[in-house]
C-alpha cells in the first residue's frame, strides 16, 4: 500500500511518548493527522492538523475522534507507565485500557476505518519463559500457552486476541506490533510512570549535578531487558502498517543488557562515575529480549540506532530537563569533573 498524502490518520495517546512522535512523523510523510489524548504533547508543540482532547473510554468520544472520513487509525493511547505503576494499579489498568480499546476499535469499524495498527507489548510473553537473566529470545509464537505479566499484559493480549477477531470477522485490516522496551527524548521522565531508561537518566543527571555519585537501582540490577529507541519505534510502526502482515510481530532492539549494564552506559554518556546502591523496588520478569527473525523477514529492516547513541540522546535531553528543574541554568558552570 503506497503513501498517500490525502490519506487521514488518527492517532491515539497522540500527547503521550511515542504518539507525539509518531504524528511528527507521519506529518512529515505527508499525511493529515488527528492527534487525540487527554493531555496535549508535555515537552514538544503539537504538530498534528487537528488535536482534540477527548477521553476513549467514552463511547461518545471514540464516535467523535473517527469522524470525518478516517482511512487509518494507530492506536496507542493506554494507562499505562513504568514497572513502578503498572505493578500496583492492576484494576485501573485492566478497567480503563479494555474500555479505551474495545471503544476504539467498534468505533473504527463503524466508520469503515481501512486500517487499524493496534500497540500491543512485549509484557503480553509468559512469565514463565523470563525467569533467567540469559533468556531466550522471544518469539511471536512464544505467546501461547499464555501468562502474561500482570493486568497490563492481559489488556494487552485480549486486545491482540480482539484484532485478530475484527479482522477476521469484519476484514478490517488489522496490524499488530509488540514493542520491547521503547526510550528516548521528549517522554516522561519522573513522577513513576517513567520507564527504565529515563529513571535512569534522570537519576545520574542528578548524581552528575548534585555532586552525589549514589545511584538507587531496584533489586540486584542483573535483571535483563533489550531497549529500542523511539524514531526506530515509529519507523517501524509505519512499515507494520504499510506492509500486508496481519500477525502480530516483535519491534525492539535484540541486544540484551543488565540494568546494572544500564547505569554504566547512562553514567558514560553523562561522563561521569556513579556508584550503584541496590534497594528494594519492583523488577518485573527476571529477563526479556526480542528475537528479530521475524521483524527481518516480514519488514526487510530491524532498528538501526545503537544503545549507546540513543541514550546519549535522551540523557543530555533528561539532563536539561533535571537542570530546569533544580533552577540551573545552561549558562552555568559545569560540575567538576571526578
């Protein structure tokens, strides 16, 4: 299916991390993009051609946001937030994430949406087959017999289960994508929605400015995960969607590293020492890493931005970020060096 600049796309979550992204890019694709979300982008313009603010868990809502001849929607918009949160609000998760996604999916067939991209997770995989550090890559098919992890992965999963349905039953096109670990700039980066990557950031750029070289990581740091970063994300999104796969499919790095090794890498492009202090906190599965075979053959390109240069990226944006809200600003002297 070939780009066409009269096409119109809604986009879903578009005031959060990777649905502003996404409506960049697919503005500078061409398209026309209706962002809708229940908060405007946090830290960027927006740049969508409309951007409604409007809650999809309301039947109502999801009628409006598809009005007006919508050929595609990417459906991204989800309660959801580090391993903090999604650890501890199982119910709001489950509640609010079933209603968003069964409104917005009814809502698109009624209005003969030609396209549906639904963002599915890497959290919908067994437990059982993440509890090592080394852990074998995961496959698609992996999913089945199913134990997701927590409410977030169940939500996820049902609404896996329900595209396939409409697409089955309705023959509407449906996508589906599983991201692994997504980070990168412009996203939350405190509050304890924020993900592995930007905690991170966040607390070198505090030890790098405090003069505290403590950094607190939950439990032992040999936790194992892969992390992609958001403009491979929406590259890949976009490619999903153009192409005529209709099984869910893997998007993330394949490079699998410790939280421990995470700090490190954070910490060098911070250009400064830190020492770890392990405590108590929620870690998720013990391991999780993407196997990309399938991504390679269905989409001919796999993510293509290093680790080291994405967080090289997000940490100088997180930095800023920190230093305004310590009241430092960019014209001051840096600290000294160890």
């Amino acid at each position: 299916m070939s780009e066409n600049k009269q096409t119109r796309v809604l986009v879903t979550g578009a005031g959060g991390f990777i649905g502003h992204h996404l409506v960049t890019y697919l503005k500078n694709k061409g398209y026309w993009v209706r962002g809708v979300d229940l908060k405007y982008p946090e830290y960027t313009d927006v740049d969508a051609d409309e951007f409604e603010i409007l809650d999809l868990r309301k039947w109502d809502n999801c009628l409006q946001a598809m009005r007006g001849g919508i050929d595609e929607v990417y459906a991204l918009a989800a309660d959801m937030g580090g391993m903090g949160f999604i650890t501890t609000h199982h119910a709001q998760i489950l509640y609010n994430n079933a209603l968003i996604n069964l409104h917005t999916m009814e809502a698109a067939r009624l209005h003969n949406v030609k396209r549906y991209l639904y963002t599915s997770s890497a959290c919908i995989y067994p437990e059982y087959l993440q509890t090592d550090t080394n852990v074998k890559p995961l496959k698609e098919e992996d999913a089945y017999p199913a134990q997701p992890q927590d409410a977030y992965g169940w939500e996820k999963l049902l609404t896996e289960i329900l595209a396939h349905y409409y697409q089955t039953d309705y023959s509407m096109e449906t996508r589906i994508v599983r991201f692994h670990n997504i980070f990168g700039e412009y996203g939350t980066w405190e509050g304890g929605r924020e993900k592995a990557p930007a905690a991170m950031c966040r607390k070198v750029a505090t030890a790098r400015l405090t003069g505290n070289p403590t950094v607190e990581i939950w439990g032992d740091g040999e936790q194992t995960r892969s992390f992609c970063h958001v403009d491979d994300c929406v590259e890949g999104i976009y490619r999903l969607m153009r192409s005529d796969y209709r099984e869910p499919l893997n998007l993330g790095q394949d490079r699998m590293i410790s939280i421990n090794e995470l700090a490190d890498m954070v910490a060098d492009a911070a250009g400064v020492g830190i020492e770890k202090k392990h405590v108590p906190g929620p870690q998720g599965v013990r391991g999780r890493n993407s196997d990309n075979t399938r991504l390679r053959q269905v989409l001919g390109w796999e993510p293509e931005i290093s680790l080291e240069a994405g967080l090289k990226r997000t940490y100088d944006w997180i930095e800023s970020q920190v230093k305004k809200k310590m009241g430092i600003s960019e014209a001051q002297p840096e600290p000294a060096a160890d």
